[in-house]
C-alpha cells in the first residue's frame, strides 16, 4: 500500500471523525482516499477552502470532542501554523500529517525533512509544544497516527506525523488493526451542556499575565510528564561502534544500508534514529553514543537536527553533518563515503 | 406583582466589558431570547470572533468557543459537521467577518453549511480602537483613515449581504438595525428566523445587524444611533437580500 493511503486508512482505524484537508503535492492521496473512505464509515471527509480553513475545522471538530485530522505539505503547513498555536493554547488534541516536500517558499515537490525545527521547535507563536512522529516505513506510518491519536487525546495536546514524500509516495506491505471506536472520555468539550453542567469554554485568551503565566506553567508541566513517558528511538549495532550515524525518517533507512556496508568493510558503524522528535530522544541518544569516537548527522536538510543532538551528547563528541537538501535524497554511497572520512580520521 | 420582562436564561447575568452605549448589549439578548424561545440552550454550541465579543464567552450561557480572527465560520463548521443535530452560531464584527475572515465567510455560506451568522457590523474596528474597517462609509474619519475614507485610495466598503445573496448554498441573508424598537423586532425575528433555518436543515443563515460605536466614532450613543439612521442605514440598506423560505412559499 502507498505511505500516504495508509495514514488516511491508520485514522479511519483510529478513529478519526473528522478529516479536512486541502491539496498539495506530495500529500494530496490522503485526501482522495479520505473522500473515497470517509462517508463510506459515516463520518466526515470534508475538502476545505484553504489550509488555514481545514485547521480551524479540526479545531472544531476537537472542540466538539470527536478525533479529528489535517494533513499537508511543508507550504501547507505553514499555512496551518495559526490555528495549530490557537489548538494548543486552548489544550485540544488533533493530529496533523506533513508530507514534507522542499523549502523555503514554493520550494519543490520532491521530498525534503527541512521543517525539522518548524515542526519541533515553533510551529506557531506562543510558547508550547507537539508531539511529532517521525516514521521510516509505511507501517511505522500506521503505527504512529494511531498512537498519535491515543497521545494527543491522552495529553491534551496536537500530534505531528512528520513524514516526507518519499514515505508518502512508497509502496510496503502493511498490516491494519481493526476499526477502533474508542473515543476517550472529554468532560471539557464544547458539545452542548444539555442542561446537566456549567458551560463549557475552549478558549486561548487570557489577559491577566499570571493567569497566562499560570496555564503555561501548567501545560509545560503536562509537558514534563510527555517528556518522561513518550521518547522513543532505535538503536542499531551501536553497542561496539566507533562512529554513529544518527538519522531519522526515511534517510535512517539509507544511512542503514551504510552502516551495513561500513561493517563488511571492518568500520565498526551504528545507527540511532529518534522517533520522536518531539519530546526528543536525548537520554537514548546519549547512552547509545557514549563509547563512539565520533558522530554523523544526516538529513535532507540543512541539518536541522545537529544542534538536538549536540546537546543530547552534551557535546562531548564530535558532532558531523551530511545533508542534501532541496528534494536531493543521499544515496547509501554519499553516507559510507562520509563514514569512511570519518573512520579514516580515527 | 406580574414580571413581564426578565433577562434571558441564556444570557449570563454579569456586567458586561461593553463601552456604554454600545449594542452588543442588544443583540446578545435578541440571540438569547430566541435560544430561550426555542429552549436550545443545551444544545447550542457559539463561536467568538476575534473584536469587541472575543470574551462573548462570558456572556452566552450555551457552550462557547474562541476562534482566531475571522475562522470563526470554519471553527463552525467543524463543531457542526461533528455534531449534525447541534445549533451552531458565530458572532462577528465587520473586520472578523468581512477582512481577515473573507475566505471563511463566503465559502461556508457556498458550501451552505447549516450554521447561524450574526455579523454585527458597527463600520469600524473598535477592539483595537477605530482602525477603518472593510464597511467604514466613504468619507468616513477613523484612526487610519484621519482624512475620511477615500475610496481612490481605501477602495470601498464591501457589502456582504448583497454579495452573500448571489451564492446558492445561502438560505437566509437578511440586513437589520437595532437603532428603534421596530427594527429591534425585526432585527430578533430575523435572528430566529435563522435559527429555524438550521432547524430544518436549509443552509447557510446570515443575520447582518446594523451597529453603533459610541467611543469610536466619537458620539454619544444618542448621536450614534442617529447617525446610524441617517448616515449607515442608507449606505447598507435594510432588507431581505435573499431567503429560500419565501421563495418555497411561492413555489
């Protein structure tokens, strides 16, 4: 099945009510399959006049407690970035899926991981966070939005699938649990009081400062617990080696395919590949490097991830960087002649 | 003693933030009058825009939501479209609903999405303290306007009932003013009319309500409702610009 076809199948069997979209390459079978699969369940597949407008029907959708679902591209996403700030100051859960293509601007269609900080660090004024997934096959892809739906209603707050087009356009083998109908229990959503409780409010404004202060405080708490329970990674033959590769998405694959080479050629070579970028692997990253000489980040991007991974090995080890960006994939080849530099400097 | 006139149950009995003379007031009781009248309290579901009702939360007594500026008809769409069987209102100033909200506007109004609008439009953005708004009459003095509106510069004001109208997915586009008793009634009949609109599953029902701005336009709020008559009403005339029950009638 094609990556982007099994996200929009994974929602439909997690749950999701809702789904509004807009279309933009490499994303856009999300939302012919949603159209064909949606009204087909009884719920609703809605095509929206922009981005910005398909993110505030989710915030509607999720004020109303139902589980709800946008996806885009990196452009598109950008677009969203308003309603996705509005969504958490007001603690609603969602998930969004970003088929990341080339930027800045217009960019390119071909895929791209260069909305790394956007995604992790400010996707929307204010001060919060989201969960963001990062999968590297087409079952992770079903896995995560499946899991992004449980944690995002689990804490309040939105979940992320950051994939790219490459994942988004690949055929794999896939295997689907059944139709999930359990909708978490929300006493705070806005679905009418029925005369049997105070109002409810969602809501992102707050003009007394310390009542402000006081509801960051308490959602960066909230974030304190998502950071203890949710980091997740992979690590891969990094027990004996000397340089680590650390990748995610869909370029840990190829620097896998490296590393395998690197071994046959007798350089001891390992890979660690957070899943999730948000909250960040850094205890994992850190325990997995700690006897490695020397570290190599690849990306297709401008190596976006350098400096979360300097700081989860407090900089005690030479952090390296390979990247093509601009919709450029790195070939298996690019990513061993770098681990061959580097294994050569030792 | 007999009571004959009481505050709503459906609007929260507190003081408002509104600037005296205002009619927010107004309209927020037209709305729960009608709430009231066809006890769907329970069952409705408002949307606030961003402008002076961003905190309408505190004041409808249904379950409220905030929506960014001008999304409130798509933050609407979404509760609706989740929950068919709910009522679901927005409340909009002219610089929500008729500038950064455009898009929103006019395409659940094309989609006819069974919602309620109530588009108060007062002709200036007062929130931020009487900027022009997309409505500011020609000639007209605001804060970014300190000459008057001119309209070689500063275009025109848009007319949303009459654009709205042109748009098949609309079922009731309906222009009112609270500036007299009568068009107070009128402007509470149109406001229900809407609500029955979505009742029956018509489509998209837009109440556009004539407005004052005693602070921004520098009146007093004798002065703006005189103003309202002589100088809004017949730059935004009053009427209905379109409503598919009537047509049904005929047919």
């Amino acid at each position: 099945m094609k990556g982007n076809e099994a996200l929009a199948e994974a929602a439909i069997r997690a749950g999701c009510r809702c789904y509004f979209g807009y279309p933009i390459t490499p994303q856009t079978e999300i939302a012919a399959y949603m159209a064909k699969r949606m009204p087909k369940e009884g719920r609703v597949f809605l095509q929206a006049e922009s981005e910005i407008a398909a993110i505030n029907m989710v915030l509607g959708a999720a004020s109303a407690g139902v589980r709800a679902m946008t996806s885009s591209s990196s452009p598109g996403i950008s677009l969203k970035s308003e309603g996705v700030s509005y969504i958490a100051g007001s603690d609603l859960p969602c998930v969004i899926i970003n088929v990341q293509r080339g930027g800045p601007g217009l960019g390119g269609i071909q895929p791209s991981q260069s909305d790394y900080w956007q995604a992790t660090k400010a996707l929307g004024h204010g001060d919060f966070q989201l969960l963001v997934y990062a999968p590297s096959s087409v079952q992770e892809m079903v896995d995560m939005v499946i899991k992004a739906f449980d944690n995002a209603d689990k804490y309040r707050m939105p979940a992320m699938i950051l994939a790219d087009g490459l994942l988004g356009q690949m055929m794999e083998p896939v295997s689907f649990p059944e139709i999930q109908n359990n909708q978490t229990y929300k006493p705070w959503a806005t679905n009418g009081h029925g005369n049997k409780r105070p109002h409810n409010i969602i809501n992102s404004l707050f003009l007394q400062a310390d009542q402000l202060e006081k509801l960051n405080f308490e959602r960066f708490k909230r974030y304190e617990i998502v950071k203890e329970e949710c980091p997740e990674a992979e690590t891969y033959m990094t027990e004996d080696a000397d340089i680590i590769v650390a990748a995610y998405g869909a370029v840990a694959r190829i620097a896998k395919s490296a590393v395998h080479r690197a071994r046959e050629m007798g350089i001891k070579a390992g890979l660690v590949r957070p899943i999730t970028l948000w909250p960040f692997p850094s205890e994992i990253i850190k325990k997995s490097t700690e006897n490695a000489k020397s570290i190599l980040v690849t990306e297709m991007s401008m190596g976006q991830m350098v400096d979360d991974i300097k700081l989860a090995v407090e900089c005690k080890i030479p952090v390296h960087f390979y990247g093509r960006t601009g919709g450029v994939v790195p070939t298996p080849d690019e990513v061993l002649n770098e681990i061959k530099k580097l294994g050569g400097a030792q | 003693m007999a009571v004959v006139f009481e505050k709503p149950k459906s609007l929260i009995d507190t003081a408002m933030h509104y600037c005296p003379g205002c009619t927010h007031g107004i309209i927020h009781r037209l709305i729960c009058e009608v709430i009231d009248e066809m006890g769907i309290e329970g069952d409705t579901i408002g949307v606030c825009p961003v402008g002076c009702s961003v905190m309408a939360y505190d004041y409808f007594a249904c379950d409220m939501i905030e929506a960014p500026h001008g999304r409130a008809p798509a933050v609407a769409t979404g509760v609706k479209r989740a929950l068919p069987d709910k009522y679901v209102f927005t409340y909009q100033g002219d610089g929500d609903l008729a500038a950064i909200g455009t898009a929103e506007t006019v395409h659940s109004a094309t989609r006819g999405e069974n919602i309620v609008v109530i588009f108060v439009n007062n002709t200036i953005y007062g929130m931020t303290g009487g900027q022009m708004a997309p409505t500011t009459i020609p000639g007209q003095i605001t804060q970014t306007t300190p000459y008057g509106r001119d309209t070689k510069t500063a275009g025109f004001p848009v007319k949303i009932c009459e654009m709205l109208s042109a748009l098949d997915g609309v079922a009731l586009a309906q222009r009112t003013s609270v500036d007299s008793v009568p068009h107070i009634r009128e402007t509470k009949n149109a406001i229900r009319k809407a609500f029955d609109n979505q009742k029956n599953n018509r489509g998209f029902s837009i109440v556009e309500i004539l407005s004052t701005c005693p602070t921004n336009w520098g009146l007093t709020p004798v002065e703006s409702m005189e103003r309202l008559r002589t100088e809004c009403i017949p730059y935004f005339p009053l009427g209905v610009y379109k409503d598919i029950t009537e047509t049904e009638e005929k047919k």
